[in-house]
C-alpha cells in the first residue's frame, strides 16, 4: 500500500484490514499466478486507492464485527478492477498509470489481455469459495455491466452528440458498478436484511459516479505529477466527458463553433488544449461538473440514512466528501 491517501481518513482505521487484503492478493498470485505472478504482483504494488475493497469492508462491518470472508472476497472486487485496467490499457493504448509504464508498454497487448484474463477467473474462483451463489451473482453482474460500459464508450468514442445522460450511463457501468458490487457484496457477508443490502448497492452507485466525474474534471485541471499521467488524456483518445459535453450544452452558436472546430483538430495538445481550457472555464464547465459530482455524494448520503447507526456508516459517510475534493 503505497498511496499516501490510504494513510490519510477516512482510509486509515482500514489499514491493517487493507494490509491483510494484500497478503490475499500476493497468495493468490503465489499460489495459481504461474508465468504471469510478477506482472500480477508489480500491478498490485503499483498502488492505488483501494476504494473498491475498502467499500468491502466497511460494508461488512455495517451490524457489527467484519467477517472473516471480507477480506477475500475484497481482494476478489481489487482483483476484478485490476483486469478492468489492464483491458482498459489495451482499447485506450495507454501507456503511462500512476506514473509508471503499463503492462501493455512493456510486454504487449496479448500479455496484458491475457493477464486480465487470468485474473477475472481468480476473482470469480475466490467468490466461489465462500460458497454463496449470491455473492457470484452480484460479481458477475457488475463485469457484466462494467462490460457493457467499456462497449457504451467505443461507440460514443469522437461524438460531440453524446448528451450527458449518455455520459452518465457509460460512467455507470465501467467504474459505478463495481462499487455497488463491493458494497452489496460487504452487506451480504454481514448478514444484512435485503432492504440494507440494495441501500449499500444505491450508496455504492452513486459514490463511483462522484468518484468518476471528479476524475474527468482532473483530466483537464489536475497536476500532471499528483495524477501521475498527462493532463488531456481524454481528448487524444476522443473520449468527450462531462466539462466538455456541459460546455457544449450551454455554449451559444459561435462557441460552439469554436469548441467543436478546435476538438475536431487532429491534435488537442499544447496550444488548442490551453484554448479548449478557457472556454471550458468561461463556460463554467468545471463549477458545474464539480457540483454534479457533490450530488451524486448527497445521495449516496441519502441511501445511508437507511443504515443502522455505529462506526461503519459514518466511515462510509466521510468518503464521499473525501473523494470529490481528492486532487488525484
């Protein structure tokens, strides 16, 4: 765990039980990683937030003590979001994460789809051994929808038409989904009533779609050094998010005109980035995203009310402020 912000509330009551998430994940790797176990182990090192299995475990805490089954079973929805990004590498031939070559840079498309692969079958292999069907389910659907996301995308890929309501379904799929997972996953294992467990799916939901917007609004105003990528990624590869799509909504005609001209150019670095900037900033672009990114966080809120009281729900309370005033 190598990501200041797991050091930093509302992460750090969960550092010893992410900690132990860790190990799962080395063991898993040690124990059926074969040929692909360093790949698999320097993607894991290689950090990250771990929302996705701390959600997990605050979850399970929701009545009570954590599950010993939690910490398994959250290494399985890590293991699910790193394949999710190793096949995101590929379609978006990306090649710099968190400041460092991804795996598709260094050894190819054909490694890295393979090690995806491999791990979503761990990920399903670790759910199976809990022995619930449930939890199988609720894992299947969200590579299900995370899947359809990804394909929601290509096709909007370069379409200045897409509405924001289109954006919002692609960002629900390819990253709310798999919170939601996490969350019901955690309420299942606590033995929760199915009321609480589809209110942890609903706060989970709309915790990924702040988490989301907020790391478009960064594509544009991030630093480059905290994000650990360039600036503008989303442009080169034609991916038209929110600050843009709200701009386009609100732009008069000679606007317009400017913004579509200069984000049909076949290069959106340097100077027509900086101009694309400023417009998206006379548009009110950024405000705008940023405040759709703290509703979606009041709802998550919302959802929690339905909760019982103790420890776990306000934890899950502090993250959703945490993450959409995040710089990274």
């Amino acid at each position: 765990m190598n990501d200041p912000a797991l050091l930093t509330p509302p992460f750090r009551a969960l550092e010893e039980d992410l900690r132990q998430v860790e190990t799962c994940l080395e063991e898993i790797l040690q124990r059926k990683g074969g040929a692909v176990r360093p790949a698999g182990e320097a993607l894991f090192r290689g950090g990250g937030k771990r929302i996705r299995p701390a959600l997990v475990l605050w979850s399970s805490r929701i009545l009570g003590a954590r599950p010993p089954a939690a910490l398994p079973i959250a290494a399985a929805v890590e293991m699910v979001h790193g394949a999710s990004l190793l096949h995101d590498d590929v379609i978006d031939q990306t090649t710099l994460r968190r400041g460092q070559d991804t795996l598709n840079a260094l050894r190819g498309n054909r490694y890295t789809v393979l090690l995806g692969d491999f791990l979503l079958t761990q990920a399903l292999e670790t759910v199976c051994e809990v022995g619930q069907v449930r939890l199988v389910r609720v894992v299947s659907d969200a590579v299900a929808e995370m899947t359809l996301g990804q394909i929601l995308e290509l096709q909007h890929q370069g379409d200045l038409q897409t509405s924001t309501r289109e954006y919002l379904r692609i960002i629900d799929g390819k990253t709310a989904s798999l919170m939601a997972a996490g969350c019901m996953l955690g309420g299942l294992l606590a033995g929760a009533e199915e009321s609480q467990v589809q209110a942890l799916g609903r706060y989970g939901r709309h915790v990924g779609l702040a988490f989301q917007i907020i790391d478009d609004v960064l594509d544009y105003w991030g630093d480059p050094a905290t994000l650990g990528k360039p600036v503008g990624s989303d442009l080169a590869e034609r991916k038209f998010t929110l600050p843009i799509l709200l701009a386009l909504e609100k732009a008069d005609d000679l606007q317009r005109a400017r913004l579509t001209r200069l984000l049909e150019a076949p290069v959106l670095d340097g100077q027509p980035f900086t101009e694309i900037l400023s417009l998206l900033e006379d548009l009110g672009s950024r405000a705008r995203s940023q405040e759709m990114a703290m509703e979606q966080a009041r709802l998550a809120l919302e959802h929690l009310e339905r909760l019982p009281p103790g420890g776990a729900r306000e934890d899950l309370a502090r993250l959703p402020g945490f993450l959409t005033l995040r710089d990274h």
